[in-house]
C-alpha cells in the first residue's frame, strides 16, 4: 500500500450500489487504497443489508454522513434525479463526489454539479465504465491513431428487454423527475457516452420515442435517433427495453479505411485497412475469456471489472489532483445527446445542441 486508503462513503443500497461496494472492497483487497466506511440509505434495514457486508457504518441521517471526517469521497447511486442535489451538499462538505450514469435528468442539474464540484476544489467524477473495457480502449486508439482515416459512420443499438417487474420493483424508474425518462437516459446511456467517445461532440439530433411495451411508466421504452457529429461522422442510436430476450448491445464504426464493430463487450468485427500494434493486441485480446454480461436481459448480472477500474482511475486523480478519465464534462456531454433527441421527438424537429465551452 502507497498511502492512506482513500475513504468511500456510499449513498444507496440497490443494485448498483452493491456493485460501488464490491469495486472498493475488491481494490482493499488488492492493494488497501480504498475503503468503505459509511453507506447513507433511507431506511436501517437497507442500509446495514450492505454496509455490514463490508464493515461499514451504516446510516440514515444524511446531515451526520456528510459531516464524517472518514470519508474523502461520496459515491453516489441513487435515483438519477437526485444525483445533483446530493453532490452538491458532499462538494460543500469538502468531499470528492463519483455519481453513477446518467450525471442527472437534466443538463441544467448536471451543469450544477460540474460548477459545486469546480467551485469547492474537489474532484468530480461519471461513472461511465464501459470506457475501460479493453475493446473499447482498442477501438478508441486506433480512431487516434488514424487507422479509420475519416469516420463516417458510428451507430449505436442497445436492443434490451426488462421485465414490467423490473418498473414495479422501484418505482422511480421510468418516471420523468427521477429517471429522467425510460430506456435511453438509463439504459442507453453508456452507449451513447460510447458514440460520443469514439465520433467527439454532437452536433445536431433528430429522435423519435415510444412506449411499446411498457405502458405504465412515463418516460419511453423504445427511442431512435439520427446524430451528426461535429468531426463530420454521422450515426443512428436505437435504444429499447421491450425487445425480447434482450441481446447485446452493439456499435458499429465505418471509416474510409474500414470497419469495427463492438458486439456486447468484445469486437465481433475488425477488417482495418493495413496492420498495426492494434491488430496485435487483438489477437490477445481473443485469446482471453470473454467479458461478464452487459445487463441485456438482467441488470443484476452487470462485472465488476469495470467499475474498480474507473475507481482506481478516481483514486489516483484524487491523490494526484488531476482530472479524473471521466468527469463531468463527459457525462454532460452523453446528457446532451439524450435531452436532445427527446426535445426533437416532442417537437418533431431536429435539435441543434451548441458547442461545447
């Protein structure tokens, strides 16, 4: 161990908080510069469920979590629409906040918590792990690396299935002021943040939303969009709950020089024009086991990998003072491209979404 751990407090006790807790626990395994010691949930039950499993406080009073002086960053998994209200008080108590996808349900919110965070020097962190996944790093090197020459296309396709159980077990999903809306602002999002990651900044969308299968819930479980990139590429993203069992989601990316495509967690497809170091590590690549479950059909069967390794990432920029790999400013560029298509589908009219400051 280099240091000190760095001190976790977490806010939620779902599923997604258990995977939060599991990342830290398996970095204080590891290597000891990560610690969980107080889990903010709203009830006793639900709080001690999780933070007994690894030996942590839990709590129910938000006012004396975010006073403790053992916790140097607040992770944040509650629902979407509160993530900006709580980063906000865990920035003005002097703590380093991560928030889980999407940064919040509106742009607005988002932007608040970039400027709280900014405001009291501490670091701001988006949880937008699929970034880390070998294939995308891959992906994301070649495209710096010239290999595409010119993108021309970059599509998204998150064809999901969740159970109506899945809306009924919390009752916040689905709903406009907490999730913000349906299948593309929560689900969707991570391949979103992909297109933008791999094509840069949106330039203009135009989108269509429905309920098909989901008709209790009052965002959509079913969206479609077209988006032009500023770099010149242009792509589709279609994003559903409602499509049975639930298959991979999947990127596809053609340029002058070629193609990839991006098949769940793997690259199903690379025929680039030349070799280079990337069709090296691609062969490894191919030679390990194949990634865990990308949540298609069952959002509790999600890796863990992923998240330590954003966390780790997180603890050294903390440590370091540098900016973390993914900050809020990634995040409220994903946020952008989903608040647009659904400006479009209300309006019927494409959405021109300015550049980025």
């Amino acid at each position: 161990m280099s240091a000190q751990p760095v001190r976790f407090g977490l806010i939620g006790a779902g599923n997604i908080a258990k995977v939060h807790a599991q990342a830290i626990a398996d970095i204080a395994a590891a290597s000891g510069d990560a610690r969980l010691t107080a889990v903010l949930a709203t009830t006793v039950a639900r709080a001690k469920s999780l933070a007994q499993q690894h030996g942590a406080v839990a709590m129910t009073d938000a006012d004396a979590f975010f006073a403790r002086a053992d916790v140097d960053v607040v992770a944040i998994c509650t629902p979407s629409g509160t993530h900006a209200d709580l980063g906000e008080r865990a920035a003005a108590a002097g703590k380093h906040v991560i928030v889980e996808k999407p940064i919040d349900v509106s742009v607005e919110a988002g932007q608040r918590l970039i400027d709280a965070c900014q405001r009291h020097g501490v670091q701001l962190g988006a949880i937008f792990q699929s970034r880390f996944l070998p294939a995308v790093t891959l992906i994301k090197r070649a495209i710096d690396n010239g290999r595409f020459g010119r993108l021309y296309l970059v599509d998204a396709y998150v064809k999901w299935y969740r159970e109506p159980a899945y809306y009924q077990a919390a009752r916040w999903r689905g709903t406009l002021a907490l999730d913000g809306g349906g299948a593309l602002i929560n689900q969707a999002i991570h391949t979103v943040d992909l297109a933008q990651h791999f094509a840069g900044p949106a330039a203009s969308v135009f989108g269509h939303t429905a309920r098909l299968h989901h008709p209790g819930i009052e965002g959509e479980d079913t969206a479609l969009a077209i988006v032009n990139y500023r770099s010149g590429a242009a792509g589709v993203i279609q994003a559903t709950t409602s499509v049975s069992p639930g298959f991979s989601r999947r990127v596809e990316l053609h340029g002058e020089r070629g193609s990839v495509i991006l098949d769940g967690n793997e690259i199903s497809v690379w025929q680039l024009q030349g070799q280079g170091a990337e069709e090296a590590e691609l062969s490894r690549l191919r030679t390990l086991a194949k990634d865990a479950s990308d949540g298609a059909s069952d959002p509790t069967k999600l890796d863990v990998a992923g998240h330590r390794q954003q966390f780790e990432d997180f603890i050294t920029a903390v440590r370091t003072s540098r900016a973390p790999a993914i900050g809020g400013r990634d995040a409220l560029g994903a946020l952008r491209i989903v608040r647009a298509v659904y400006e479009s589908a209300a309006s019927g009219q494409k959405v021109e979404l300015p550049p980025e400051s």
